[in-house]
C-alpha cells in the first residue's frame, strides 16, 4: 500500500509543477533578463567610448601616433590604422546591441507569459487599492494566486 502512495506522488509531480518549481522558473526567467539587461548596459557604454575616441581622434593628423589597448598588451599604432578598426568595433556594437535588445524583448515576453500561464503576481508591483496606500510598501516578494 505504501508503494501506491508513492507512485501516485510520483505521478502528480511528473504532470504538474510544484509552487517552488514554479516559482524558481520564474526566478530564473528574470535572472536571464536581468543578465542580459547588464550586458546590454555595458555594451552601450563601451559604445559611447568607441564614439569618444573616434571623434577625438577625426581631427588629428593620420600619421600622428597613437597607443592602444589590444588583448590587455598596449600597442603603438598610428591614427590612420586604429581609426578605421575602432569604426568598425562600433558598428559591431551597435548590431550586437540591437541583438540584445530584441533577445531582452523576447525575455520580457516570455516572462509575461509565463506569469499569466500560472497567475502569478508580484506583491509591491500590482496596482493598490486606496485603504492599502497607507501600508508600508513590500519588497517584491512572489505568491501565486489559487486558480
């Protein structure tokens, strides 16, 4: 009889998901956006930089000097050679960072989804109503609503 008890547990864990692993897929899910959200915050500012040098650099002389950064070994290159390659690490910055936005908007929507998929809520996120404006707000923490 014992046995019974725990192939039918087994069971109804194989169809149905329990609150913590659906709860940890959803933390999941907003640790994947959150990663790819700091990503696409980095590579923005490396962009800005790459945009710094190349307009400090389109005034200066072609044949002037200039040091810099390859692999953690500074190099000694000349305005001439390292302006057209800082040009092109933008551009491919810039078409990562499209990537990323567009794979942050997929995330976005797929967090969406699998928040309505099993009615889950943030508590601190949701609209409150008027008698509970008073109350001290919460940290964000997660319940599921019964269904």
């Amino acid at each position: 009889m014992a046995t019974e008890k725990s192939s039918t547990k087994q069971a109804s864990k194989g169809k149905a998901l329990s609150h913590e692993q659906i709860i940890a897929g959803f933390n999941e899910l907003r640790q994947q956006q959150r990663a790819v959200a700091s990503k696409l915050s980095e590579l923005d500012m490396e962009r800005k930089e790459h945009e710094l040098v190349v307009e400090a650099l389109k005034d200066v002389a072609p044949e002037r000097r200039c040091f810099r950064m390859v692999g953690g070994v500074l190099v000694e290159r000349t305005v001439q050679d390292v302006l057209p390659a800082l040009t092109a690490n933008k551009e491919q910055i810039a078409k990562l960072i499209e990537t990323l936005t567009h794979q942050l908007e997929v995330k976005g929507k797929e967090i969406n989804e699998y928040r309505s998929k099993y009615n889950l809520h943030v508590r601190g996120e949701d609209e409150q109503k008027p008698s509970e404006k008073t109350e001290a707000k919460s940290s964000g923490v997660l319940v599921a609503g019964d269904s």
